[in-house]
C-alpha cells in the first residue's frame, strides 16, 4: 500500500495556500503534520482525503480501492441523529462486521469513551466539543478504512482519554496522518514528522523530540553557513573596492604609459571576476535563519528580583463549592511555596477552572479559606482572554500595564510579535495571537505569582514552545491548568490531580506522578489478584482435603480412577495458585 502526492497546488480566492507540495505515505508510515497556524495542514489533509480538490498536481493511491477516513477538527453531526444511532449507521457500513455483533461493539466503544447510557439517546448535535471529539473517534474505530488522517484529534479531551486515543494509534497496523500541536502525543504516536512551511514540506525520521534535536542541529549548521556566507560576501566587497581603488589610481596615471595601462586592465579583469564571483553568491544566497528572540527574563522578573519571599505564598483550608445541589469538590486543602510551579490536572469538568477562580478572588461564594500572603502579586491569564481591548492595537493593549514601550516591545518580541505587527488590532488577530498578547500583558504586569488556565490553547507549537522558555526562567511561582503533557512534563515541579471532589498533591514532577499512579494500579491489581489468589488457594485445600478422604475409602477401581485423575488435577492447580501467590509476594 502507498499514498503519492506530487506537486500539490490549492488556492482559495486567489491566495494560494499550497504550492508544489509532494510526499508518499508507506503503509508502515505514523505521521505527525506541523507547522505554523495557517501554513496549510488541514488543506492538505482533506485534498488526501478527497473532502476537496487541487488545483494541479496529482494523487496516486495504491491500490486503487485504497480507503481513507478523515477525522475533522470540528466534527459535525445530523441534528436529527442520536449519539447511538450516529456510531451504529457507522458500524452498520462496515463489511468486516456482522450486523448482529454491530450493536453490542456500538455500545461497548461508547462506554469505554466515557460516553455512556445517559448520553446514548442525546443528539449528536448537542453533545460538547470534547464529547462530539469522542463520538467522531468512536465512528472511525468501528469504519473499515486503509488509511487515517487525525486533525487535531486531542481538542478538548481530558488525560484519560488522550491516553485511550494513544493506545489505539499505537495498536492500528495502517497508516496514519496526525494533524496535532500535543507534542507529548506526538511523541506517543508517531514515527515520522512532517513539517509544512511556505517553501514546502520536509520530512524528519522519528518523533517530535527527534525532530526538536534534528532541527536545533539544521538551525546551528545553516547559521555557520550563512555566516561563512556573510564573510565571503564581506570579503568580496572589500577586495572589489580595493581593486576599483588601484584601478583608479593605474587608470589615472596610465596616459600614454604602456605599463600603468597593462596594470589598469589587469585590475579590471579583476575586479569583473570578483563582481561575477559575488552576483553566483548573491543569486544562491542563503537565507538568514530565523534567530530565537531572546525572552525577556529580566522583563518577566522585575518584580521579583531583589525580593523576600516567605516559605508559603497561597494557602487554600477546606475548601468546598457547590452549583445548587452538585457538589463540585469538598475540603480542598493544599500548600503552595515560593518558586513553586504547580500543574493542576484532572477530567473536565471537576472543577479546575472554578478553583483558579476562587484562589484569584473571582468567585466568592464557596466555603473555607484561602490565605494569601500579603507579598504575592496575582497575575490571572483566563480562557476567555477577558483582559483584552479588542478596538486597540497589540502594542497599546501591553501599554496598559506598568511598562514603557521597550520593555513592551521586547516582551512581544519574545512572543513572535516584530516591527508593525505591533501595532494590529486585537480584534483581527486570530485565537493564538490573542493569546499572546493575553501573556505578554501578563508578563509586563509586575505579577510574582502567574495562574494560568489553558494558557496554551489555540496556539500553534512555536508559540507554546517561546511561551515555555519564558515561563520556565520565570522566579515567581505558578499555578496552572493544561491538557498539554509535554507543557506539563517540561514546568511543572509539583502535580495537583483534583478528581471526584477531592484534590491530591503530588511532591514531584510529572514522570514522578505518572511513576505514582503506576504503582498505585499496580497496588491495587495486586490487592485485588492476591485476594482471589487466597480464595482459591482456601476452596482447592478443602476440595483436595475432601478428595483424600475419598480415596482412603473402599471404592471400585473405575470410581477410584476417576477420582484419582480429579486428585491429581486439584493438586496441579493448587500449586499453580501457590507459585502466583509467591510471584506477588516478591
């Protein structure tokens, strides 16, 4: 099996979006699309999908009949169809499965998503992002296809779930096309990275964190070869304006003079190769790599620098909220130090967002306390980027802060924001580029304490990754909330998990939390497999024990046979039981 494309070109109203883009697709082939927001990817999936057609170039699939089954971004469903009728018509298509067991899958994948009896009857339509996510992943995994093509497929999930998805990319033994910012489930997933930028695409061996090391090592040699480059050229230009000099000279003092006319050509000879030895290198010139803009450290830290901080900055005793009679968490307790950089995680929906709120002063109507030492300066970044002036311009919304234009400027400079994009209007920006700005008026804020929810919703991997470096030199504390794991793996020194009502704290980083639950199910696996190990360990000594009573009766030969062969198989059983339990006690 295999998937050609040659020299795809799309334009929409005159924009061209694609232009010349050519790769194949092996059957073996997991494939994570990158690149900037508004470079392409979705355009190129559903051109590989046949949602839309190209302007020129060519697709060839091998075979022919070759199946694709694409996963939009933003599903959408018949307003009329419900949640179970959506996944059956699904499992129906498929030919691979008999009608009578269509039914009973429907339901169970329905159940292991999460979406369980209650939902089943609800409209498709109506179902939330993550929900309706859930449900378009469920009709791929009961559809017959050759080759999957995944756009931002982890939106809106919580943790548990982007664990289930992996695990099926994973265990899927067909091509598949992720279009994804979650670098963590990148790394999960795939083993090749494609990245789209206006000159094309490139392809990239392993996953993301190979293709990070791949492309710091590209970015590293094609700077010594600009710089080799620049020198040439600097040299050239410094030999050329010598040599116009003694041309000059030699010309000037020529008249008559056989001699000083020799040296004058000789020199414009000269200097006519060194001028077609620079137009060679002008006409190939390499393009100046783009430099990382160094974050502003000392911008993000003016607040904290020189200050004392004492050990415990936010406190929060017994906390408990409800919404009328649904209890959202009870006697919530935690501690958060100075430095601390705290990720809080957990299943839509437990209440996250509303505890970022209670510790920010936002929503008042809950029980308990929440101590907040008098040096701790908040500094609040919402989802619903509320902090913005849509009618002023980037550069005038960070203004509003306690800055002045340098360091402004610098911060959004950070943030990808150079020369006159400063100065575009909020309100046509698109969602990440708000987000941006949210965080640049963040950091000029003088705050020495960040809450941060979804901070990096919206925004493609560029923008995560310099909003990381930031953050990541930042002396203050940090309490946010993220689906992103890689986010989390690379801030987060201590794990808050707020799941049914209650919050447990994690001393450690994420592979330390992740290392913790692992023992925890195992503990638990363990607990409940060591007591039915016992159980049956109890009930076959008895049945042994009863067996050999039997035997030392008087009994005909064929019934003592029998029990005999029954004896036997008992005794074998038992000690399979006893060399379980033996294993689990190690």
């Amino acid at each position: 099996m295999e998937i050609n494309f040659v020299n795809l070109t799309k334009s929409y109203q005159g924009k061209t979006i694609l232009e010349n883009v050519s790769g194949k697709i092996a059957v073996r082939d997991k494939i994570g699309l990158v690149g900037a927001n508004g470079i392409g990817k979705t355009t190129l999936a559903r051109l590989l999908s046949g949602r839309e057609g190209y302007d020129s170039g060519e697709i060839v699939f091998l075979p022919r009949t070759l199946k694709t089954y694409y996963v939009e971004q933003y599903p959408s469903f018949s307003p009329t169809v419900s949640v179970y009728e959506e996944l059956l018509e699904a499992a129906l298509n498929n030919p691979r499965i008999i009608k009578k067991d269509a039914e009973g899958l429907s339901k169970e994948m329905l159940s292991k998503v999460g979406l369980g009896k209650e939902k089943w009857k609800q409209r498709a339509a109506s179902l939330s992002g993550g929900e309706k996510t859930k449900l378009s992943l469920c009709k791929a995994m009961v559809s017959h296809f050759d080759f999957l093509i995944l756009d931002e497929p982890t939106n809106h999930l919580d943790l548990k779930s982007y664990e289930w998805l992996e695990e099926y990319v994973q265990s899927l033994d067909k091509p598949v096309l992720i279009i994804s910012h979650d670098r963590f489930f990148l790394d999960k997933t795939v083993n090749k990275i494609w990245e789209l930028t206006s000159r094309g695409l490139k392809k990239y061996d392993g996953n993301y964190t190979h293709y990070r090391v791949q492309k710091e090592r590209e970015l590293k040699n094609q700077l010594k070869e600009y710089e080799k480059q620049e020198a040439k050229i600097q040299d050239l230009k410094e030999a050329m304006g010598r040599l116009k000099g003694w041309y000059n000279q030699a010309h000037k003092e020529a008249g008559q003079n056989d001699f000083y006319r020799s040296k004058a050509k000789k020199h414009a000879k000269v200097l006519k190769a060194k001028e077609r030895q620079l137009e060679r290198i002008e006409k190939n010139k390499l393009e100046k790599p783009e430099k990382t803009v160094s974050p502003a450290f000392e911008v993000i830290n003016k607040s904290i620098i020189g200050q004392k901080f004492p050990p415990f900055l936010i406190q929060g005793r017994n906390l408990s909220k409800s919404f009328g009679e649904k209890t959202v968490f009870a006697d919530l307790s935690f501690d958060i130090k100075r430095k601390d950089k705290v990720a809080l995680i957990g299943p839509n929906g437990v209440g996250k967002s509303t505890l970022l709120k209670i510790i920010c002063g936002i929503d008042k109507d809950f029980r308990g306390r929440v101590i907040i030492n008098p040096s701790v300066k908040l500094g609040y970044f919402a989802q619903e980027l509320d902090n913005l002036r849509p009618e002023k311009t980037i550069l005038d919304n960070c203004l509003m802060e306690d800055t002045n234009v340098n360091e402004a400027r610098l911060s959004l400079a950070s943030l990808r924001f150079r020369g006159d994009d400063v100065y575009k209007k909020v309100a046509d920006l698109s969602m990440g580029e708000k987000g941006r700005v949210a965080f640049a008026k963040l950091v000029l804020s003088g705050a020495n304490f960040l809450v941060l929810d979804e901070l990096t919703n919206y925004m493609d991997i560029q923008s995560q990754e310099k909003i990381e470096a930031v953050l990541e030199e930042f002396e203050g504390s940090i309490l946010f909330v993220s689906h992103d794991r890689y986010f989390i793996k690379r801030l987060a020194g201590k794990i808050f998990v707020l799941e049914n009502q209650k919050l447990t704290c994690y001393d450690g980083d994420y592979e330390f939390y992740l290392k913790k639950i692992k023992e925890q199910s195992t503990k638990a696996m363990i607990g409940s497999d060591y007591a039915l190990i016992n159980d049956n360990i109890q009930r076959l000594e008895v049945e042994l024990a009863f067996l050999s009573g039997k035997l030392n009766e008087s009994l005909e030969e064929e019934e003592k046979a029998v029990l005999n062969e029954k004896f036997l198989a008992t005794a074998r059983e038992l000690n399979r039981y006893k060399k379980l339990l033996a294993q689990l006690k190690e």
